[in-house]
C-alpha cells in the first residue's frame, strides 16, 4: 500500500449516470442481482472507460495495484463488496483499481468494527501510513498501536485480507530499499563532491517517486515517514539546506 493522490470529482455526466443505475438498483426487489448484472454491463459498456481511465491515473506509472504496489491493475475493486452493499455496486467513491492476485484474495471480505467502521483500509481515502511502516528488512508491517498494546488491527487485518504480506512482494520490497538505499547514497556523495547539482539531484528524487518497481517503498522513504530514516533524512536536509 502506499499513499495515492486524492480521489479527483468525477464529470457532472458521469455522476448522473452512476446516480442513475444506483436508483435502478436500491428500487430493485432484488439489489444484488441487480448489482450484479448492472456493474457487468457497465464494465464492458463504453460509457464506463472514463472511469477506468481516471482510476489508472491515479495508480500511477506502470498502474501499479492500490492495494500491494506489486502488480499491474487490472480489475475494478469494489471496496465494499457488492455482494454485502449492492446499493455501493455504482458508486466512484467505491472504486479502486487492484491486481488480479489481490482481487483473489479479498473476495467478498469486509469486515466491520465493533463502532460499525471499515477495518480493511482504504488507500485512496485514507492515510495508510497510519497504519503500516517499512522496517529495515523492507518487509510493509503494521505500525504499534499504544492504546492496544499491540499492532494496530486495521494493519493487521489488512495484511491478512489481501495478503499484503506476500513473500514475493516482501522480497520486491527488500530489493527495491536496498537500491534505494544505495541510490540515494551515490546522490549524497556526489552532491558534496560538487560532481552533481542540488537541482539534479532533486529531479532524481522526482524520478525515483515515479517509477513502477513497488513504488509502495519509494512513497514511504521519499514521502512518508520514512524520509526521517537514514540515508533518506540526510538527503532531505542536503537538498533542503540548499535551498
Ligand atoms: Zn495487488
């Protein structure tokens, strides 16, 4: 998971359509089925690839999963299963744009808090590094949640959910840390050797929060917390000192 850009408004057109097949669904006597067909048709009718576009922009280069930043998108993900919220089945605000793999593995689980809240987190809606932090090995892990006492439960059930903890995506991660680390390293030096301009050296950066290979890392280094972490904190205050 990493953290998207804010969900933009859909066009007035394209609202007034999903308002309309969400009326034909909350009046059906019978809302999933309805759900059911209706989103299929909507999937394949050309009215709806605006929708697909604006989701993909959102991803970002190479339309890396919402969910695990491993794989390329490729389906739509009803966050609220439109099996459990039919009257959700029509609705942007619902939408995310995940992997194959990770659509397997949710399925229709949505579970609830005890207050009624969503536990699964939301990373187009929410702020996800709440919840989840790199740690030195590169593995995503849930943060530390004081009051419980133990690893916060969104992170936790999150992970379990849409197996966020993948060996393979854990050892993309390791990978994509480990050329960080050293990236950023070569960048330091050469920026104090006067062999690379400050300016340079920040289009790097840029270029670096682009790129596709499990960009979850790159977020949490070069935008998140993470940049309080070394070598990325000396980066930072070498590129900011210059300014
Ligand atoms: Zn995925």
């Amino acid at each position: 998971m990493r953290q998207l850009p804010k969900r933009p408004k859909l066009s007035p057109l394209l609202e007034r359509r999903l308002g309309e097949e969400t009326l034909k669904i909350t009046r059906s006597t019978s809302p999933k089925e309805e759900a059911e067909t209706i989103y299929a048709n909507s999937r394949a009718a050309a009215w709806f690839k605006p929708i697909i576009a604006a989701l993909g922009k959102l991803s970002g280069m190479g339309a890396r999963c919402m969910y695990c930043s491993g794989s390329e998108s490729s389906d739509v993900e009803h966050y609220r299963p439109k099996s459990s919220f039919p009257e959700y089945a029509m609705t942007w605000k619902n939408y995310l744009w995940i992997c194959t793999p990770c659509n397997r593995a949710k399925l229709n689980q949505f579970p609830i808090a005890a207050d009624d809240s969503a536990i699964l987190i939301n990373p187009l809606d929410e702020n996800v590094w709440r919840y989840f932090y790199i740690d030195e090995f590169g593995n995503l892990s849930p943060t530390w949640d004081v009051q419980r006492d133990d690893y916060c439960l969104r992170g936790i059930k999150t992970a379990e959910i849409i197996g966020l903890d993948r060996q393979a995506l854990q050892e993309a991660r390791r990978s994509r840390m480990d050329d960080l680390k050293e990236k950023v390293g070569d960048t330091i030096a050469l920026v104090k050797a006067n062999e690379l301009t400050v300016s340079a050296a920040k289009s790097r950066v840029v270029k670096w929060r682009k790129q596709p290979f499990q960009p979850d890392v790159a977020d949490y280094f070069l935008n998140g917390p993470g940049r309080k972490e070394q070598p990325f904190k000396a980066l930072f205050s070498l590129l900011n000192a210059a300014t």
